[in-house]
C-alpha cells in the first residue's frame, strides 16, 4: 500500500477528520488534504511528518481507539507515535530505495558520491542539513556535486557525523547504514566518537582527498579575504616609549624574552628611516601565536612597519607538509595585501638540531638568537643596535636570502606589468598548463569581439586600451603556451537564463579591471566559436564545470614551476606561488576538480555538442 493509501485507512479506523488532525498535530489542514490525496509525501524526519503522527496518536487515545488501530494495522508496542511513524512509512517504494542505498561503496568511491549515498539514506536535503550545521546552502551543494571538499578533521565533518546519528537514531536506520559504509553494527548503535571516526574514514578516500581539504580551506581564507583586513588592527601605546622602556638592554631570555624583543625591534624599525625589513625564523611559532595579546600587539607594529611604506622581506620555513606551508602563508595573508610583504622559502635544508631567528632592520638594529630546538624557554635573543653589529647580521641575513626563492608574491593593478612579466616568463617554459576559470578567459576572447563589446557598452578611453593591451599580452602568452606544451581549461560556462538576461560578464581579471562589460547572447557564442576553433588546434583541451569551487577564485598553474591564484573581486590581486608542493598541490585540485564534475564529456564530439548550445550550429 501506497503512503496515502495507509493514511486514509488511519483516519477510517480512527474516524477523524483534517480539521480535527490539524487541531491535534498543530499542522496546516491543507497539507493534511495534500498527504491524503497523494499529491504530497512527507520524509521521515520532516517535522510535518512527526506532527502529523503526534496528532494521529493523540486523537487515538482520546477516542480510545489504539487497540482497534493496532489490531487492523499490526502495531506492535506501547508507543503510539513511533507505531504509527513505523507503520506510515513502510512503503515499497522507500523500501527498495534504501535496498539500492545498501550496496556498500568501495574504498575507489569518492567524497561526494558517499556524501551523497548517506543523505539520500537518511532523507536528508541540502537545505535541512545546511541550517542544522549553520553553513550556506551553495556549500552543501558543492560538497555533493563534488567541486569541493572539507577537512577530514575539521568542524564541519565532525558537525555532520553528529547530525547523520541523531538522524538514523530518529528513523531507525542504523542497520541500512551498516551496511552501506560497512561501519560494525555495534560501532553504529554505539554512537559518540567509534561512529564519527568510522563515518570520517569511510567518506574519506585517502588517495584523493589527502590535500584537497587543506587546499579548500586555504582557498576559501584567499576567497573570503579583504583588502582592508590588515588595518584593522588598533595600535596601543606608543612605540617611543615602548623603546625608551627597553633601555639599553642587550639580551632577552626565553618566550617572553622574544616577544619583548621583537617588539622593540618593530618599533625602532616603524621609527626608523631604513626601506626594508629582514626576517627569518624557523623555531615554532608559538611564541607568537599562542598569546593573542601579544600577537595584536605584534600585527599592530607590523602594519605601522608597512604604512610608512616600508618593504618586508620574510623567509618561510616550510620543509616539511603542505599544511605547513598553508598554515605559515595563511598567517601572513592580510598583509601580503599591502603589497609590501615578500615572501621567500630557504632552498638549503633546515638543520634538526638547531632552531635560529634573525631579524634585521639595515642600519638601524638587529635580533639573533641560535638554540638547541625545543629549548625555546632557555634560548637567548640578542638585541643588537650597534653600526658594526647590525652589519654583520645584515650580511648574515643577505647570505640566507642568496640561498632562497621567491615563495609568494602579490600583485594588484600597480604591480600589473610585474605580473605580466612574469606570466610571460612562464608562457615561455615548456610544459603543460592547468586553469579553472569562472568564466572563459581573457585571452581566448577575439580581439576585434572585444573591441565591439568595450565600445557598445561605452567604456571610458583609457580603460577600455588597458583592457584590450592586457588581452593582446595574454593572447600571446596563450599562443606560446599551445605551442610548449597542453592548455586544459577547467571553465564554469554561463546559464541560459543569465545569459539571455544580459547578466554574464566579461571575465577581465587579466587586466585588473573593475569593469562590468556583460555579453549579449550572440556575443558569447562568438566567443565560444573561438574556443571551438582553438580545440580542434588538438593542443587545447576543456573541462566544464557545473559551479566553481569559488566565487572569486580562479587558478592557472604551469606544471610544478609556477602557480597563480587570482582573486577576482575588487580589486583584482593575484598571488603567485613558485614553490614546487604548493604548485604540484593546486595542479592536483584543479584536476581533482574536473574528476568529480557531473558534466564530465564522455569525448570531444559530446563536448562540441556541449559548447554549440551556445553557437547555433
């Protein structure tokens, strides 16, 4: 018997009617009609759904007619509501549906594909999860279509693992989700932190989503970033006094010792008419993370260091994870976006034994220290604000800086020539090139089509040579690259319905442009034609996605040389990574990203059909 079919012989037996179930379940009469008439089915942990059995039960006792439900219906038990829940949604159709959801996945299956399994399981929508884990909706949706993945340890997967239990609780489903991870049964009925480590390892295959995760929430801090972020840090105290405290003091001991110094130092340097900083450490950083006072303190100097202008050069050590790397980068993202921070890695091994700070202000002072790792609590820091010592440790930090390259560098429109030099640099190295775009890219766009589009939409003179100079750059760059090697472009194409609203724009990061120049339908299929033409060149390839990842992200990386992450809000910044993991890494997720899209082509004739919904043809 069908849902509605079941129902109705619930009211026949009890002899109610839908005024008096919408009375006793506190439900909309017009949804009870919906249930009854088959137009409408409720799920299984919906709150319509208890309501409607709450109500059922109630009027049951009232009329003192459970036993006669129980007999006709085969209730079993003392609990009406749960009978009556148990009994409504023993439907065929959900039967074979959650038979289908047992074949367990193997390890090959990935993220999203079992995330997908366990809500449709459990009933689950991406609604009702998203509210009961305070996250957006869009996320939920890139989780289960697969452009993104969280961490495997993070709050969000912890969260989920806790709903997906009180969930198969609620509904008693611990067996049929047994037997679909292959979770013991007594670790599923168990519950607590057996469960959540069982469902954590079996969404997760390692193979692919190892870095992923890591990458996402890096991403997601690039995507989420402001420009104004690093000037929100009040400055307390005054540096002049915060020197002339410190006297004349040479040596400093221990955490505080450190922080004490460094401090100093910051303020001597944002006092000082020197043009650079110098800093290298690679003792752990929990003497400048672990205090959030101090760190304030430390940020608020650092920005008063870059508003007057001064250049900071850093030296990351990153020698051993690419959470590590990510984590160290990410500390330092605010004000990377001053434009003043460079950031470099040490080519030469790090030494196990020992741990050594040294920052340098040129001419001005200087802090050192080299200890036993570990003994951060006993380690000595000199303070050091002598003409001959500060240019003996200058010399000492300009010999580490020979030996390091450039890890990150940052670039808005006033350092855009900086990054088409060095885009150009990378055109010119052969080997194969991965992007995901949110849109078709700049380069790929026909000269005179953009002409046409910059003139009709009446842009002003200057931008408008900006923008079509920044296009021939790249379109040559694009050439070269065709030519050294395979282009594949992961591209997130428009909608019909914003397409045909005028509300698809021009993708102008290339150029660090604000601009909003929207294509009219004809326009963009011609700019697809040109894309078609450059997939039959056979060096050009194309993945389309159904969302990106992001909504301000798009990623271009030249095997493991040279990687950059654009940011496509205002204003426009890209970052460039050089460091061989960080570039492999981004390559790896781009790809992973083309893997898990549903709009995956099975060859390049389904893809042409694909882009000439766009063309006419």
């Amino acid at each position: 018997m069908r849902f509605d079919e079941k129902l109705n012989d619930v009211f026949r037996i009890l002899g109610c009617t839908n005024a008096e179930l919408s009375r006793a379940g506190g439900i909309d009469p017009s949804l009870v009609s919906r249930f009854r008439t088959g137009s409408r089915r409720p799920r299984a942990a919906s709150s319509q759904y208890v309501r409607l059995c709450s109500g059922l039960a109630l009027i049951a006792r009232e009329k003192g007619a459970y036993d006669r439900l129980s007999s006709e219906c085969g209730l079993l038990g003392d609990d009406p509501e749960a009978e009556i829940q148990s009994f409504l949604l023993s439907l065929p159709a959900e039967a074979e549906s959650r038979k289908q959801a047992k074949k367990p996945y193997n390890s090959n299956a990935l993220f999203h594909e079992k995330l997908n399994a366990s809500m449709n399981l459990l009933g689950i929508s991406n609604v009702r999860l998203a509210r009961a884990l305070n996250v957006d909706t869009s996320l939920i949706s890139r989780f289960r279509n697969g452009l993104r993945t969280p961490q495997k340890n993070g709050l969000f997967l912890n969260g989920l693992c806790a709903y997906f239990y009180r969930i198969m609780r609620l509904n008693g489903l611990q067996q049929e989700l047994s037997e679909l991870t292959g979770i013991p049964l007594s670790c599923v009925e168990e519950g607590g932190e057996p469960f959540a480590q069982g469902m954590r390892c079996w969404l997760f295959d390692e193979t692919e989503t190892q870095s992923a995760g890591e990458m996402d929430r890096f991403l997601e801090r690039l995507d989420a970033l402001s420009n104004t972020e690093q000037i929100r840090v009040p400055l307390t105290g005054n540096p002049v006094e915060i020197v002339f405290a410190e006297g004349d003091r040479k040596e400093y001991e221990g955490i505080q010792g450190i922080r004490r110094a460094s401090l100093r130092f910051l303020c001597v340097a944002a006092l000082s008419e020197t043009d650079t900083l110098k800093l290298y450490s690679d003792q752990n950083l929990e003497w400048l993370s672990s205090d959030p006072v101090f760190l304030q303190k430390w940020a608020a100097l650092m920005v008063a260091v870059l508003n007057s202008q001064k250049t900071v050069k850093i030296i990351h050590r990153i020698d051993r994870s690419l959470a590590e790397m990510l984590i160290g980068i990410e500390k330092w993202l605010p004000l990377y976006l001053s434009g003043l921070v460079e950031g470099y890695y040490c080519a030469a091994p790090a030494g196990p034994a020992f741990s050594h700070t040294l920052f340098v202000a040129p001419g001005t002072a200087a802090v050192s220290s080299s200890f036993v790792s570990g003994t951060d609590d006993e380690a000595v820091y000199t303070y050091a604000d002598g003409e001959d010592r500060v240019a003996y440790f200058e010399k000492q930090a300009d010999a580490l800086f020979a030996i390091s390259r450039p890890l990150i560098q940052v670039f808005q429109k006033n350092r855009s020539h900086e990054y088409h030099f060095l885009s150009g640099e990378a055109s010119r190295t052969p080997g194969d090139v991965k992007r995901l775009l949110l849109s078709p890219s700049l380069a790929t766009v026909p000269g005179q089509l953009l002409e046409r589009m910059l003139l009709r939409a009446g842009t002003d003179e200057k931008k408008a040579e900006e923008i079509l100079a920044a296009r021939d750059i790249k379109s040559k760059q694009f050439e070269r690259e065709l030519m050294g090697g395979r282009v594949t472009e992961y591209i997130v194409f428009a909608g019909d319905e914003a397409l045909l609203s005028g509300k698809v724009a021009l993708n102008l990061s290339d150029a660090f442009s604000s601009e909003n120049i929207f294509y009219t339908f004809e326009e963009y299929g011609e700019h697809i034609k040109a894309l078609l033409r450059f997939l039959n060149s056979g060096n050009y390839d194309i993945v389309p996605l159904p969302a990106s990842p992001f909504s301000n992200i798009q990623l271009s990386v030249k095997e493991d040389s040279s990687a950059f992450v654009q940011k496509a809000d205002a204003p426009a910044t890209v970052f460039r990574f050089s460091h061989p993991l960080m570039c492999r890494a981004l390559g790896e997720y781009i790809e992973s990203a083309g893997r898990r899209s549903n709009l995956s082509m099975s060859g390049k004739q389904a893809l042409i059909q694909y882009l000439n919904r766009f063309t006419g043809c």
